[in-house]
C-alpha cells in the first residue's frame, strides 16, 4: 500500500541528485511493504538503516539498486524473520553492484538466506542466518549465497542450520571468506565453480562437512581453483548429514573436515583440523559420471601444508571402516586421497603429513576397486598465491 | 540529506511534463510523457491507456493481443495490450533471432491487467506496465483499489486473499517493483518476454502491419501451440511451449536462474540443458529425494515436476507468481516426460 505523502518521494527518486541519504526503517505493522520501498527507492550511495527489532516478514525481499549499504543495529539485535514467509526463493536477493550487508540477521527463510547475483563488489560484514530449529531437512539451502559475482567479501558472518551450505560461494571469482562462524550445516563453507577464493580464520564446527572446494560439471562458469584454505578452525564437524538427497552435498560423509574435488590449485595449510570422524582433508576427483567435455574431473594441484591434526579418521564413514581402522591402527590417518590424478598435477603433502590413498586409477571408478594404502607422493612446490581473495578496497567499507 | 522542499522543488523542475499531464484531467489520449519520463507516475489513470479502464476498454492506439500460450498466474485472466505511438512502428524480428521478440519503439507500453471472476463478475487485481523509455525499459505495478475505479502504483507489491477458478482461496501475491525484473531480467536489463512473433497468431501480426504498426511479417510466427488446442499438438510442442512461457524467462543464459545451467527455451535442442538426466546444482531441499532434472519416462523421479507440483516456497517452482499448481501445465509437462521427454 502506498501512502499519500510517499507520491512526493516517489516523483524524485527516479532523477534525484546524487547525495547520499539514510532511509530508516523500523520494525512493526507493515515491515514488508516499509523496508521493500527503501529498498527500491535507495540510490546509489544511500544507507538502508534498519533499527533494532524483529522484522516480521512474509515475502522476500530484493535489492537491485547499485552501491547501497543495508545495516542492522547487530546480528543479535535487527532480526529478519521469514518464519512466516510465502513466497520467494530467498529471505533477500540482491542484484545491484557495490553493495553492503551489515549487522542484521535473517530467520528461517524458506528458501536461501541472502542470495546475491551478478552482484559485484559485494561485502557481508557480520550478517547471521539462522534457521533456528537446529538441523533439518526443511531447512533452506544456503545461507549467504553470492553467485555469478566478481569481488565478494564476506567477514565476521555466522551461518547455521543450512540443509546445503552455510556459506555458499559459486560461479564467481575474487572471494574473500573469513573471520566466520559456520556450524550445524551439512556444508560449512563450499567454493564451488570458483577462482581466486581466500578462505582464512573461519571456525567450521559441528557441520556433517566443513569447508568444502570443488568444481561441478554442465554449469556456465567451470574451471575452478587458486583456492587458499588457510587459518581456519575445522573441528568436531559430526552431524549427521541431513540434506535432501539428490544434491551433491548428501554424499558428503560425516566428519569431513576440508574436502577438495576436482578442482585446480589448492592450498591447505595453517589450519586446525581436529576431531573430524571421516577425514581431516580428503582430495578426491568427481565421483559421477558426467558428459559435458568442458569439465576436468580430477583435483589438480592440490598442496596439503601445515596444519595441525588431531583426533581424526576415528569413525570413518566409508565401505569397510573396521578393517581399515584395524589395518591403520585405530585412526586413519589425516589425509585421505582417491588416488587419482592427471599428468604431473597430483596432490602433494608437506612433510611429515600422513595420509592414505584409495588406490583409484580413474575417476567414476567404483570404491569396491579400491586398494588402500599409505600415501606416498611428493612435497609441494611453492604456491603462487598472487591475485586470490577479494581486492583490499573491499575491506574499507567495513 | 534530501530536505522536503527540496524534495518538492526536484519534483516540480524535473517533471514538470509528467506533472501537466496530470494536471489536464480528463486525458484526451495516451499520456506519452507519463511513459517517458523519467518518474514512476502514482496512477493507472496517469498513462491514459484506457477509455473505461474499470471495463478495460482501450484507447485508439491501445491494441489487445494474446499469446498462443501464456505464463499461468494462479489461474488469472489476463488482458494483454500494445501501445505503439503514433507515427512509430514496431519492428519485426524473425523467430529465429530470440524467439522473434517485436522491438517496440521508445515511447511503447506493454499493459497486463490480471484480474479474477468472483460471484460471477470479474474483478481486477493488478496491472502491470512494461515502458519503453530512452534509457531502456522500465515495469511498474499498478494495484487496483476495492471499489475498482483505479489502480495505484504498489511498488512494493501485496497479498491479498483470491479464491482462485481452480478452487482453493489463496494468498496472491503482486510482485513488486523488483520483483518485475526478476523475471523480465537478461543481462541485467528489463526486457518484454511475450511478445515474440513464435508466440504470437499470423492474423494479429497481419493485422498489426495492416494497421501499420508494425513494418512486416516476420518469419516463424504462430509456432508455439495455442494451449486450449493443446490436445491437438505434440506432447513435445506443448510442452516446450508452455516450459518456454513459464520457465524459461529465468532458466536461460544471463537471467535469473542462469546458474543452474538449466535452459528450457523453447530454441534449446541439447536435451542435457533441458534437463534430462542433469543434476540438480543449486536446487537444494527443491530437489527432494530426486537425483535428476528430468528423467525419461519418469515423472516421479523428475525434479522438474516435483518442484511445478509444490507450492512451499524453496521448493515450489516457478518462485514468483505462483501460490497454487497448474494442474493442466503439469500434465503438460509430465505427458512429455513420460513420451521421452524428446
């Protein structure tokens, strides 16, 4: 419904001059309609500026103005609730370019929480998604879900329940995932068809996988790698894994700490891995078949570093875990490879890192042809790290 | 910040135009100015479009048209119009350059009253408005108030209670604003989707080079399916009729739905972009227990289906404009899938 005194506003904002205006909204009657207008009418360089409270929403919402700023009083204090949404596939969608999500939360959303598209420079600084019933299939997929985008940063977020990735980062390049919470989702943290990703002192706990780095096969934008997971907290990911089937994140065994799949370039090193049942790090090549000729299922270049593991492979959840615990004394151990590899591009570990391989020749081979054994490849060259992670004038808007 | 009287004084100079359209009441014609302005005007009534707009009867100029098949909006009728002005033509596009979508002229419209039939009399919901102005097209949603004598702008869309021709009573929803994009979205810019000569009857395009508006025939036109003479087409045709008019406005390259590699326009000959026997990729819960898009002669095993016979959002397909199934396009869609889905 449109207010008679907003026909003024309305008139202006299609030519309006380029002076950067704050548009409030507060929580209560008529939140959708109130907070979906500033959004429309916000200009670039304008704040969005929600007040603290529990917005009570029942559609999403969408920004696809260029350069704005949406920021909350505190993840814990501005509160989007889509408990009771009807529509939409996501609590927010953003289209526009340059824009900032800050200090705000969203609550059970149907679908994903904020989905960002085609939207370059993006920063989320402390934004939480919540869905508030703890796991569950019911839940929406991802969290924060910036796709098809060029410079994504994303700081201080805290994602949980997501029945596919708390943080989500696809088709993209340029990314910057740090300083983030991710707990109680099937996936913590997933780059998937991406280049150029930072992926640096995030805590990744009690998720069915951790941080996930992978490529996909048939989507517009393959290719995927220069990946660097570095500084992070990967720990006690247990929950079992409770994402609809279907999905590629349902075969994620429980207690994956970092999972690398077909992808080319990645760096693991620094991290805390503890505590993870299956794996701490498992590299592996696309397991499925697939037809598009586009696609390169192997995981190439791929360095294990430094890391420190502890308490994991305790509980594998993989065909014929008594023999293997047995036959590897009690633990497997940290680092589990498929095997496969192309050319001179196969996974090397710092060293000192122990590690099992499956013995596979060739991707889409079945796992009863597996022959464990102890890994046995060689030490890592230096990583070219120049270019990953988002650009550092990202980080003057926090 | 923006002070009130600068607000006003904004207003006045910049749309002045806009405003003296307004002011000369009743509008003698179409208000060209209202659609090329640079303003989002508060009222249906703003453009001139109609000469009764409550029974929708156009002004010269205003030309109704429909689509061989259209997209479903929980079962609204929808009543189509072109405007075109004077002294300008549309240009023809062959079928096989995007669909043979018309290049209406800066300064067109195209007007979407949805409206419903309660107790026997049709009441209007919404209209919607596609302007053609110098800086590209623009939608806006227009909100017809309870005593239907006027529309207002809605920029931020509504709910409100409609006991839809199928049956049930349910939550309408009017897209707003931006919402409008999201499905007229390619590249980032708003584009018409319907008007397409593939879509479009031989006698309308006739007549509209007829009436000289528009600069010729274009080839291909008429090739989607009339959907009431549905039963006498292909499973195939129909089916990617209705797939191209309901889904493919985002599951194309550079819309919405661009991610999912998924493209069901009706030109897409790659079975595999059509879905068949491609995973889903960011579908999540969407794709319930399902591995695949679609899968040959199984409709309860495609994911395609499932999320068209959902209406809980995160599942339910399409995401916008849909509170209820389309039972007659799912069975569309599933007798294709059961023939092959070729």
């Amino acid at each position: 419904m449109i207010r008679h005194a907003f026909v003024a506003t309305l008139l202006l904002s299609a030519a309006a001059p380029a002076i950067a205006a704050t548009h409030q909204v507060a929580a209560g009657e008529g939140a959708q309609e109130r907070l979906q207008e500033a959004l429309i009418l916000a200009q670039p360089g304008d704040t969005v500026e929600l007040g603290a409270g529990r917005f009570v929403l029942t559609d999403g919402l969408s920004l696809d103005a260029n350069g704005v700023t949406v920021k909350g009083a505190g993840m814990d204090k501005t509160v989007l609730d889509f408990t009771g949404q009807k529509g939409a596939g996501e609590g927010l969608l953003v289209t526009g370019d340059r824009v900032t999500l800050r200090d705000f939360a969203l609550e059970n959303p149907k679908g994903d929480g904020v989905k960002s598209k085609g939207a370059d420079d993006i920063v989320y600084y402390r934004v939480r998604v919540t869905w508030t019933g703890g796991p569950k299939a019911t839940n929406g997929a991802y969290g924060l879900y910036p796709v098809e985008s060029t410079n994504v940063l994303i700081d201080g977020c805290l994602v949980s329940g997501a029945s596919d990735a708390g943080i989500y980062v696809g088709q993209s390049r340029k990314i910057t995932v740090r300083n983030s919470t991710v707990s109680e989702n099937v996936a913590g943290i997933e780059i998937e068809n991406s280049r150029d990703a930072l992926v640096e002192g995030n805590v990744a706990t009690r998720n069915t996988g951790g941080i996930l780095v992978f490529d996909l096969p048939a989507l517009p934008v393959m290719n995927g790698g220069n990946v660097i997971v570095r500084g992070n907290q990967v720990f006690d990911n247990t929950t079992a894994n409770f994402a609809p089937p279907g999905n590629i994140v349902a075969s994620v065994r429980r207690g994956t700490g970092v999972l690398v799949m077909a992808n080319d370039g990645v760096l693991v090193e620094g991290n805390s891995i503890r505590g993870n049942p299956t794996s701490g790090v498992m590299v592996i090549a696309y397991p499925l078949a697939f037809t598009d000729t586009r696609y390169n299922p192997h995981a190439r270049n791929v360095t294990v570093g430094e890391n420190v593991f502890e308490n994991n492979g305790t509980d594998p959840q993989i065909d014929g875990a008594p023999m293997l615990l047995q036959a590897f004394g009690g633990a497997l151990p940290p680092v589990l490879w498929d095997g496969n590899f192309e050319g001179q591009t196969g996974l090397r570990v710092a060293k000192g890192v122990a590690g099992w391989s499956l013995g596979l020749t060739r991707p889409a081979q079945p796992l009863e042809e597996s022959r464990p054994a102890p890994l046995a490849v060689g030490t890592p060259a230096a990583f070219d790290a120049a270019g990953i992670g988002a650009p550092a004038e990202l980080d003057k808007r926090i | 910040m923006r002070g009130p009287i600068a607000i006003m004084a904004a207003a006045l100079l910049a749309f002045a135009g806009a405003l003296a359209v307004r002011a000369a009441a009743p509008v003698a014609g179409v208000a060209d100015a209202a659609i090329l302005a640079d303003v989002m005007p508060p009222k249906l009534s703003d453009f001139g479009f109609f000469a009764d707009a409550p029974a929708q009867v156009p002004r010269d100029g205003v030309v109704p048209y429909r689509l061989n098949t259209a997209l479903w909006s929980d079962g609204a009728d929808k009543l189509r119009f072109v405007y075109v002005p004077a002294g300008a033509r549309a240009r023809a596009r062959d079928a096989g350059d995007d669909g043979g979508l018309l290049d209406l002229p800066v300064g067109s419209a195209l007007i979407k009253t949805f409206a419903f039939t309660e107790d026997g009399r049709r009441r209007l919901i919404e209209t919607r408005l596609l302007l053609h102005r110098a800086q590209g097209w623009v939608a806006l949603p227009y909100l017809w108030n309870a005593e239907q004598t006027e529309a207002r702008l809605a920029l931020a869309g509504a709910r409100l209670p409609i006991a839809t021709p199928q049956g049930p009573t349910i939550s309408y929803r009017v897209p707003n604003k931006n919402q409008c994009k999201e499905c007229h979205g390619v590249d980032g810019a708003v584009v018409p989707i319907g008007t397409k000569a593939r879509n479009l009857a031989h006698g309308w395009l006739a007549a509209m080079v007829s009436a000289g508006r528009l600069d010729r025939m274009p080839q291909g036109a008429d090739a989607v399916p009339l959907w009431e003479a549905r039963e006498a087409a292909s499973a195939v045709a129909a089916a990617r009729g209705y797939l191209d008019v309901n889904c493919a406005h985002c599951h194309r390259p550079g819309a919405s739905a661009s991610n999912s590699g998924l493209d069901l326009r009706w030109e897409q000959a790659d079975r595999a972009a059509l879905g068949v026997m491609k995973r889903p990729v960011a579908a999540g819960r969407g794709a319930g227990a399902m591995l695949f898009d679609v899968v040959p002669g199984k409709p309860d095993e495609s994911i395609l289906t499932h999320r068209m016979a959902s209406t809980e959002p995160g599942v339910a397909m399409p995401e916008l404009g849909k509170d209820s199934v389309d039972a007659e396009g799912l069975a569309v869609v599933r007798r294709w899938i059961e023939e092959g889905a070729k």
